[in-house]
C-alpha cells in the first residue's frame, strides 16, 4: 500500500485494542502461540528472551493485544516502523474462534490508522499459503496490491517440537517413518 487509503467508518466490534509499552517475553508468546498456531506462527518461538525483547521493545515497533468485553487476549497487531517511511504488519491476527466474524476488518482499520498516523509512504504485511485461505483477498479488499511472490522452506515447527503436533490440522504433517 502506497498510499493512505480514504478514509471509512470504522467497523463496529466490541473488542477494543491495548498498547503494550513493555510486553513481557512470555506474555508476548503466549498470545502468539493463541493466535498463530493455527498458522504455524513460530519465527518468534525460537527467538531467545535477549533477542524477542530486543524487537518487541524496541521504540520503533509498537504491540498491542486484542482485548474482548472481559478483558481476555483473543488477538495481535504488532507495526513494524524500523524502516524509515514504511509500516510492516509484523503479525496480524484474532484467535482461530473469531474467524469470518468481521472482527479482521475492525482490526485490520485499527492498524491503518495506526500505521498511516506516521510519516510513511508505504505499508506492507507478507502473508503466505499457510495463512488463512482468504488472507490475501483480504488484504486485498483493505488496498494492498501484491508485490512479490517467494518460495521459503522450513522444518515443520510441529516435527521440531517447538509447536505441538495437533496445531493447525488443516496441513498434513508429514512425520519421517521409524
């Protein structure tokens, strides 16, 4: 996205968003192994605490948890702002429940706001085939146009026991023989 998008009504939802100024490593985990295991998020998982608080503190990259009316973590929107002029999704997401309940489009114009409240002339987000099957229509509908396409391999984070092996059923898990 190259350029702010025009401005919408916000889409109601009764969740609300909270900064996290100093978000704890374990804390931090698990609110991405809630939203994220569906989809194999695990590139945090592997970070030691040094270097998981090294991004999540840092000055230029700003967390916040979705909260529902009980005050409960349901979700995450973590912006990116290390490059200069450019906001990157880092991690976007509501806990697997809330899937095809509008809440994305809540969340997704809370992090445009966001993103485009700052000097930027660019905000991106990846998303990949292990994402949820409408993510990149999704982003689309938002006022992403794609950009690239990349082939990226990597152990199954089920088989490295770094998630457990009933996270996201919806990919095979192709375990060797013994």
């Amino acid at each position: 996205m190259r350029e702010r998008p025009r401005p919408r009504p916000l889409p109601a939802s009764p969740l609300r968003l909270a900064r996290w100024k100093e978000p704890g490593a374990d804390a931090y985990r698990t609110l991405f192994r809630r939203v994220g295991a569906r989809w194999l998020w695990f590139s945090r998982l592997l970070l030691d605490d040094d270097a998981l608080l090294a991004i999540i503190r840092d000055p230029q990259v700003e967390v916040s948890a979705v909260l529902d009316r009980a005050g409960v973590e349901i979700g995450l929107l973590e912006l990116d702002f290390r490059v200069a002029g450019a906001c990157e999704i880092a991690f976007f997401g509501l806990v697997p429940e809330l899937a095809g309940k509008g809440h994305g489009r809540w969340l997704m114009a809370q992090a445009l706001a966001m993103g485009w409240s700052r000097p930027i002339a660019r905000m991106w987000v990846h998303t990949c085939t292990l994402d949820h099957p409408s993510a990149l229509n999704f982003y689309r509908a938002q006022g992403f146009q794609p950009f690239a396409r990349a082939v990226e391999t990597f152990a199954d984070p089920r088989l490295l026991g770094i998630l457990p092996r009933e996270a996201a059923p919806q990919l095979p898990l192709i375990a060797p023989s013994s």
